[in-house]
C-alpha cells in the first residue's frame, strides 16, 4: 500500500516579505526556495552541506539550506542572495564581486555573497585573514579564491569610504 508523504505548511519571512508554501515534510529549505518560492539565486551544489553554495541566513545565523528540511524553518526570517540588492543597485559586496572578477562559473557565488555579507554585518572591518576564515566553509570549484577575497576586502574598504 502506497501513501503520499504528509504535507506540511510553511511559513516564513524571505528577504522582508511574508511566504508560505505548502511541501512535502521531506523538501529542503533549498528547493522550497527554488522550487516552491521561485527564487531561484540560492544554488545546491554538493547537496551535503560541505560547500557553502546553499548558504542562506536563517533567523541571523548562516545555514546550509540543502540539509535543511523546509519545515525546521516555519516562522523563522531568511535572508538570500535575492535581498542583497535595495532599489535597483546592486549591494557593494556585489558590485565588488563583478569588479574584482569574484564570481568566476557563478555555481557558488550565491552563497559566497550571504556568507560575506552576513561577516560584514557581524564585523564591518574584518582583517583579511578574519575573512579567511570566515568564507572557509565557501568552496569554490573554479578555485576564484584570491579575486573572492580581494572583492570582500576592497567592499569593506569601500563602506568605510
């Protein structure tokens, strides 16, 4: 005998605005993004939680959306790469990024951005190897590793400007 998975509804607040979806109790915080919620920048690359390409922000707290299943974050606050940019311009870690060349394929330039943005805004003027340290769990294929860390460095140069 067969059955259909439960559903489960979620609600959650994605970049400032109210969401809700119904899903299977087995979908993850990445594909109810993707899939469910239409906002597709959030990528999955390892499906593991090991590469950071998934990173979101879950109620202040950098989370591997891929091994998160999406009802663990019913009520919680998300942020994405999708609400980096305010009013038409780009966030300055982005306009960086495409500056210094720090997106190379793009397959983990989503999750790079979160994790750097969600440094910045815990410690606006981190040294280069504090930022290091911090995107460590950011892998990154087409090994950008030096141009990725040159856009994060010159972004906080340029808040300080």
């Amino acid at each position: 005998m067969t059955t259909e998975p439960r559903s489960v509804n979620v609600r959650l607040t994605v970049n400032g605005t109210p969401r809700e979806a119904a899903v299977p109790v087995y979908r993850t915080l990445v594909d109810l993004l993707r899939y469910d919620l239409g906002l597709t920048g959030t990528k999955e690359a390892c499906g593991v939680g090991v590469c950071g390409a998934c990173t979101v922000v879950v109620n202040g707290n950098l989370t591997a959306s891929c091994i998160t299943l999406a009802f663990k974050a019913d009520g919680a606050t998300v942020e994405t790469v999708e609400g980096m940019a305010r009013d038409g311009e780009l966030h300055p870690l982005q306009a960086s990024f495409i500056e210094h060349g720090g997106f190379q394929c793009g397959a983990c330039t989503p999750g790079q951005l979160v994790a750097a943005k969600a440094l910045l805004d815990s410690n606006p003027e981190p040294t280069e190897d504090e930022v290091r340290r911090w995107m460590s769990g950011n892998l990154c294929r087409c090994t950008g590793y030096a141009q990725i860390l040159d856009a994060i460095v010159k972004a906080t140069a340029a808040r300080e400007a």
